[in-house]
C-alpha cells in the first residue's frame, strides 16, 4: 500500500514539474519575442504581429496536415470552435500586449500582465464553478496596488511622480490585453473538460487563420513591406520564440491547472528585470520592484487559495 501510495505522489510530482518547466519555458520566450520588437529598425508592433499571423498559418497548416490533425477540425464542430476562440484570444492578447510596450517598459508590461490572474478567477468561478470569494478579493486588491505601483498613472500620481506618460487609450490597450490573456488558458480548461482537446499544431493554424481574419475585416495590411527585409532576423526570432510560446502554454495546460500556471508564470517577474537590463538597458524603478513584490504576494494568496490549485490527472 505504501509502495503504491509513494509511486502516485512520485507521480504527481513529475507532473506537477513537467506542467511547471512549460510554464517558466512559456514565460521565457514570451519576454524574448516581446524583447526583440525593441530593437527592429522599420517593422512596428503590427507589424510583427502580421508577420507572426502569415507564418503561423503557413507552419500551422502544415503541421496538422502532417500529423493528420486537420479532419478533426472539420469535422468536428465544438473542437473547431474552442480552438478558434483560443486563437482569437492568442492574436488580441499578443496584438494589445505589443502595444502596451509603447507605453511600459518590457518588464513593467509583463509585471502589470499578471493581473490576468484575476480574469482567469472570475472566469474559472463563471465557467468552471471554482471559488472566488471574500479573501480572492483581498489577493486582488493587493494585485492592482502592486501594478498601481509599478506603472504608476498620471491619473493617480502628480505628473512628476509618473513613472509613464499614458494616454487613456494605453490604459484600453493593458486591460484588453489582460483580459484576453486571463481568458485564454480558461478557454483551454473549458475544452478539456468537455472532451475537446486541442492541439499546439491546431492553436498554431488557429492564431494564423483568426488573424488573417480580424486583418482582412480591419482592413490593416501594410503599405510598406519592406520591413521584411530590413528587420528581416528580429522578425525571424521572433516567430520562432512565439512558435515556443503556444507549444509551452498548451504542454504546460496537459499538467497544470490555469491558476497554477498564472502564480508559476509569476517565477518570471525578476527574469523580465534581467532581459529589459541586458536587451533594453532600461532603468528599473524602486517603485516597479515594489509594485512586483506586492503583485507575486496577491497572485501567489489568491492560487494557493484555490482547492483547484492540485494538478490535474494525465492518466
């Protein structure tokens, strides 16, 4: 009996670690793809975004047919939708956190991104009938002050104490980005919990066919293409980093819970310090490093809250 009982916590050990791994792999390749559209000298945020959607398409599509993943799509009409909602949320929640770096430091953005884990509650207690009650209320507020502390807002701070000079419309841009982040994993979640499961080579074609989409209704499609050839190696690295990313994210969902992932993601709060000192040179403010702290205390409460926190069965 105890062999047995030792063997199950093994068990869960290892996948608690390998959903753990993807989640600090996922939060790693974020930050470089988001680092690197620093440093292109003609393509902007859009730009990068509309050549990671043409690329995604071309490998998604070539992927699933490779792995005979492209019939269930089609033939399959809940797995079809779960997969282009996720790839919705994947292209707005990239897209809107590109833009923030026009407003926030790449370290600050990631830090005030965290906020997620609030949308992934509310949504979880919604959808997936988890608790969110008096003292996930508490883990919230303290989330916000942190990210309050971090960006630090005109509309709140005297114009010499901010940090950022944000228009209203950056403020739009960080909580839609927040939002569509926080939705994302729980879209996944829901998937799975009716039977739908859905591929990284699917999301990948998903993220490539919706954005096309959303360009073609937008009406956006680059009156310059020459950015290809000129930042031709950021661009590069940075479809192949956010390749990483959806792989990491969906591998660490198959172990993982969406909240452990939201407080495990937060490992990568100082990591985001390190790449903006070594990519951007960016001075880190005592008050981001405060506002960090706070928003890994209120993410790590509210996780560790939730009974839903254990790791899912892969069995």
């Amino acid at each position: 009996m105890s062999a047995t009982k030792s063997k199950l916590v093994h068990q869960v050990v290892t996948t608690t670690l390998r959903g753990d791994i993807f989640c600090v792999l996922n939060g790693v390749c974020f930050l470089l793809a988001a680092a690197v559209t620093r440093h292109a000298e003609s393509a902007t945020p859009e730009d990068f975004l509309f050549a990671r959607v043409l690329f995604f398409f071309i490998i998604g599509l070539f992927d699933v047919i490779r792995k005979g993943e492209l019939t269930p799509l089609s033939v399959d009409c809940k797995l079809l939708c779960f997969a282009a909602l996720s790839g919705f949320a994947t292209v707005n929640m990239n897209f809107t956190y590109l833009l923030t770096l026009n407003h926030l430091a790449t370290s600050d953005a990631y830090v005030i991104n965290r906020l997620r884990v609030v949308v992934t509650g509310l949504l979880s207690a919604i959808f997936c009938a988890q608790p969110f009650g008096a003292f996930s209320l508490f883990c919230t507020v303290l989330i916000l002050f942190g990210a309050g502390l971090v960006a630090k807002p005109n509309l709140i701070f005297h114009s010499s104490e901010a940090v950022y000079n944000i228009p209203f419309v950056g403020y739009f841009i960080i909580v839609a980005a927040v939002f569509f982040g926080g939705s994302n994993s729980v879209i996944l979640q829901v998937a799975h919990k009716n039977s739908c499961f859905v591929t990284s080579s699917q999301l990948i074609l998903m993220f490539g066919i919706t954005g096309i989409a959303q360009y073609a209704l937008t009406g956006y499609i680059p009156n310059d293409w020459s950015f290809f050839i000129v930042d031709y190696d950021k661009i590069l690295i940075h479809v192949l980093v956010s390749v990483g990313t959806i792989v990491s994210f969906k591998s660490s969902l198959d172990y993982i819970t969406a909240q452990r992932f939201a407080v495990v993601s937060c490992i990568l709060i100082p990591i985001s310090y390190i790449v903006d000192a070594l990519f951007v040179s960016s001075r880190i403010q005592i008050t981001s490093l405060t506002g960090a702290v706070f928003v890994f205390m209120g993410v790590f409460l509210y996780t560790n809250s939730q009974k839903s926190s254990e790791p899912k069965s892969t069995s």
